[in-house]
C-alpha cells in the first residue's frame, strides 16, 4: 500500500519553508496545513502534484462533506471541512507559480476547492462561545487548594491569566525577569516569550480586583524570596515527577524548568472548573472576559485603545472582531434601553462618531 510520494515530500518541505519564513505562520498554522494536504494526498492514493486535474478537487469535496470526526462518529462540522478546503487552495495557488508546475496547473485550478457560498457563510458565521464572567473566575481562584507547592502553582496560573490576559503558550515560557511587581506589569519579550506572532509588548495588570493581585504577587515572592530563584528560571515552573515507595511515579514538588508546551496549563484550568462545579473554560476564553470588562469600563476611545494594545493587538478593531461581541443578555439591555429617552452627551457623541469613522475607514482598507 502506498503511503507517500517521494516528490510530493520535497515539495511539501519546500512549502512549509515558504509558510514559515515568507507568511510567518506558526507551528500550529503549519501542521494544520500539513494535515490537510495528507489528507488530500490520502485521497488521491499518493499521485504526483504534478498531475493534479480539477476533479480531484471536486471530488476530495464530495468526500469531505460525507466524512465522519474520528473523535465524535459524526460528519465533520463545516468550519473543519472549510479549513481544510482553504488551506488545500493555498497550496495549490503556490504550486501555480513554481517551476515544474506553471505549464501544467493554473492559478483558477486552485480555485475548485472552494466550498459553496452557502458552506462557506457557515463556516465562517460568528457565534456567542463560552465565557467566564468575573464571579465565576474567582469563585474557581477561593475553592482552589494552595498548601502545596504544585497546588499554589496551579492557583497563580489561574490567577495571572486574568490579570494578564496573557496567551497559555506565553505562560508557559515567562521568566522570572519578565515580571515587575513594582510597576504591575509584564514584559512579553519575544525572544524569550513565546507570544502570537513573535510578538513583543508590554502588559500592565489589568485591573481585575485586588485579590487577584495579592495571589500573583504572593507566587512571585515565594519563588524569589523563599526559595532564591533567579531572573532566569521559570514563573510557572514544571512538576517535579520522582518513583514513590510503590514504585509509581508521584508528584514530587517543583522543577526548576519551563514547561515544553502548553497543555499542563490546560489540565490545570479544566480541573479547577470542574472541581468548583463549573463547566471548562479555556485560557485563552479569559481574553474575551477581559475584552467585555474593558467595554464596561472604557468610557472614551483612548482608553480602550489602551486597553485593545494591553492586549497586545496593534489595532482596537482586532479587539472588538475577535473578542468583543456583546454578551446576548447585555444586547437585550442595550436594545430596549435604547427605546427610552436620554440626554445627549456631546462627548460621548464625539467619540462616537469618531469609531464610526475608523470602523468605514478599516472597511475601505
């Protein structure tokens, strides 16, 4: 049975090269779109890109909207299909263009893997997720145990997610050296933080509640002051794993290094909801927490920019598209309470129509 083409994998090293240093995508970026052309290459039964025609594409769709999740048995949702679909076109528009292949594809060939209009509006519809009110991140932050060390580890994750808004991957890498309790903030130095696209900025401690705060704080100095770590060594350091007398290995207090990846921080999240009762959230839904806070308090257009770049978003629009839909009982307030009669303010309608302005300005662009 074949399982791969040797001139097919030369060419997909020569495309990841080109989706790493020319679009600069991410890890996670890439092997989502080396999933999806294997999946493509699976179909095909390995034949070389090179004779690639457009009813491979038709029928690779047809075959997509039949197939089953093998984690759930049922068919794959249209986001997941569309993924798929897009990063295939991306593929093959530059395949289009490489030598070898200008003679024999065409930039429309890559065009059949479009999905349907009415898939692809289906796909990509914006809908209300999941996310933790304040209340309910520090109901998790009091029933949180913290006698141990891994214990009160686990509850500053917690607590320094809110306070930062910082990305799990981020978390996992901060040093020391990367947070001035003095100043409450912390610096995302991509050099050593491994931010969303290598991205370096500073954030202040977001202004969540003094008890929030006191917990961080508490963490870093015992990390410092009790137990002499330098600049260098890890905020959130890994689990220490040693053989107890049964000969199963145990948690055995902390080591002095950085987790590799972020899934620790994940495990720790989901067991602190579920023992406080509460469903699972996520790290990164506490950005979104943290976006609709700062809707409630920003009162004027330099204050949520502020807030939007303490996010470490260049532009407050990428705060409002990808996290600032309003909560569906707060649009219900908003709607009727518009039906009633108020006093203008002349600043508040200046600001106003000065984000209408930036929102037209951003949709010419």
């Amino acid at each position: 049975m074949v399982t791969h083409n040797a001139e097919n994998e030369r060419i997909k090293r020569r495309y990841v090269a080109f989706l790493r240093e020319a679009k600069r995508l991410g890890d996670d970026s890439i092997d989502a779109a080396a999933a999806a052309i294997h999946q493509f290459e699976t179909y095909t039964r390995f034949k070389d890109f090179r004779a690639f025609h457009i009813e491979q594409a038709v029928g690779f769709k047809r075959q997509l909207a039949i197939r089953l999740s093998e984690k759930t048995g049922r068919p794959l949702s249209k986001s997941t299909a569309y993924s798929t679909l897009m990063a295939l076109r991306e593929m093959f528009r530059w395949l289009a263009g490489q030598p070898g292949f200008r003679s024999r594809l065409t930039y429309t060939d890559a065009e059949y893997f479009n999905p349907s209009d009415a898939d692809g509006a289906i796909a990509k519809a914006t809908r209300e997720g999941p996310v933790p009110t304040l209340e309910q991140i520090r109901h998790v932050l009091t029933t949180m145990p913290f006698h141990t060390e891994v214990e009160a580890r686990n509850r500053a994750v917690v607590a320094f997610t809110l306070l930062t808004g910082a990305r799990d991957r981020a978390l996992a890498s901060f040093k020391l050296k990367h947070v001035d309790l003095q100043r409450g903030c912390v610096f995302q130095d991509a050099r050593e933080v491994r931010t969303k696209f290598s991205k370096t900025f500073m954030t202040v401690f977001f202004p969540v509640g003094d008890d929030v705060n006191d917990i961080v704080v508490q963490w870093i100095k015992y990390l410092t002051e009790k137990k002499h770590w330098g600049h260098d060594d890890p905020v959130f350091p890994k689990t220490r794993v040693t053989a107890g007398e049964t000969r199963q290995f145990k948690a055995d207090g902390l080591e002095r290094a950085h987790w590799s990846n972020a899934n620790p921080i994940r495990q720790i999240f989901k067991s602190g909801f579920t023992e406080a009762g509460l469903q699972y959230f996520n790290p990164h839904s506490f950005r979104k927490t943290i976006a609709l806070l700062g809707q409630k308090r920003c009162r004027t257009p330099e204050e949520y920019k502020a807030w939007s770049q303490n996010l470490g978003h260049e532009d407050v629009l990428t705060t409002l598209r990808n996290y600032g839909e309003v909560a569906l009982e707060r649009q219900f307030e908003i709607i009727q309470s518009l039906g009633k009669p108020s006093e203008n303010d002349p600043e508040l309608n200046d600001a106003f129509q000065e984000f209408v302005r930036k929102v037209r300005a951003a949709e010419r662009a």
